[in-house]
C-alpha cells in the first residue's frame, strides 16, 4: 500500500489473445522487501487520452521513494526532507498505443527508458533500500510484462559483469514467475 490508498485486486482483461491486468483509479500493486538496485519494465497503454496516469516507484518506505510520472513525464525523488523534488523531465508519446516503460534505479542514479530508447539519466541522493510498485493515478490503464529485476552490487558497479541475481516476471498469462537474471534481461 501506499500513502493510504486502498489496494483493491486488479481486474484483468483479454486483448486479443493475451490477458493483461487492467489498472483503474487510484490503487495500488506494491511489493515489499529491500530492493537496492533494481529496475522496472512494463509494458503499458492508455484506453483514452483522458488523464491516464501512473507511476513507477521503486525504494518506497519510511517516507521516501523515486517515482516516474508518465502522464507528465517526470521522474522524482520524494523524501520527508524533500517532498517531490523533481530531478528531470521527459516528453512521452501522447497516445493509446503499447509502449515500453523502464525505470533504472542503480547505486542513485537514474536512466528512464521509453520504447527500449533511453531518455535521460539523472543522479539523485541514494535512498535506502525499499519496496517497489506501480500505482495507478487516474483513469485506466493497461499493463503487461511486468519485469522486476534486481542486480547485484558487483553488477551494479561494473554493468560488464555477468553477476547473478534474480528477477521477478508478471504477465496476464501465467502470472508470477521468478526467473534467474540473465544479461539478455538488461535493457
């Protein structure tokens, strides 16, 4: 849960034959633990052009988190001392079509990636470890795809390795799965 926001289940719904889960409203999809160095890749697409809003966060807890706004194309840093401090902005095709968003969040600084393309990498303050989570703004959304992979400090600081860690894999299809990383899981 977030910020006190409710998390109701997440409808799924069938496009063509693939299944993907449908977010609507304010709610959220988090999971805990203590991910340090991680990134977040989804697939998503907006059913209208009306306000349709997400955000990506990873190292949420005691107060603090990075979050990506994809309707305003913001990537933050929201701590108790600094409440939404804005470290860059991105322009995201305005549309109702999939697209591929990815977060990277490794030893502080971030790279946003649209469409596998990456738009900019920003550093911030390193935030402690935390969870991480996609929490549906405003209207509706679909996802798919939902990678989650955690790379290992050795990793971290030298990307060249080939360094095992783990990832998590969410589609419609076959729900969870935990899947070794791979260097072929690397945007």
């Amino acid at each position: 849960d977030g910020d006190g926001v409710a998390t109701a289940p997440w409808p799924i719904a069938a496009d063509g034959s693939n299944h993907v889960l449908v977010g609507s409203d304010h709610n959220w999809a988090s999971m805990n633990g203590q991910w340090q160095n991680v990134t977040v890749t989804l697939r998503l697409k907006r059913l209208s052009r009306d306000n349709a809003d997400v955000h990506i966060n990873s190292h949420m807890g005691n107060g603090s988190r990075y979050y990506l706004n994809f309707w305003q194309g913001t990537l933050s840093q929201d701590t108790p001392a600094a409440a939404g401090a804005e470290l860059g902005k991105v322009n995201f095709a305005d549309d109702t079509e999939w697209h591929t968003l990815a977060l990277s969040a490794v030893n502080g600084r971030l790279e946003i990636f649209f469409d596998e393309e990456s738009l900019g990498t920003f550093d911030g303050e390193a935030l402690p470890a935390g969870g991480i989570g996609i929490e549906n703004l405003t209207g509706s959304l679909w996802y798919d795809d939902v990678l989650v992979c955690g790379v290992s400090a050795g990793a971290a600081a030298a990307p060249e390795s080939s360094a095992t860690s783990g990832a998590l894999y969410l589609d419609g299809e076959s729900g969870y799965a935990s899947v070794p990383y791979h260097d072929s899981l690397r945007l």
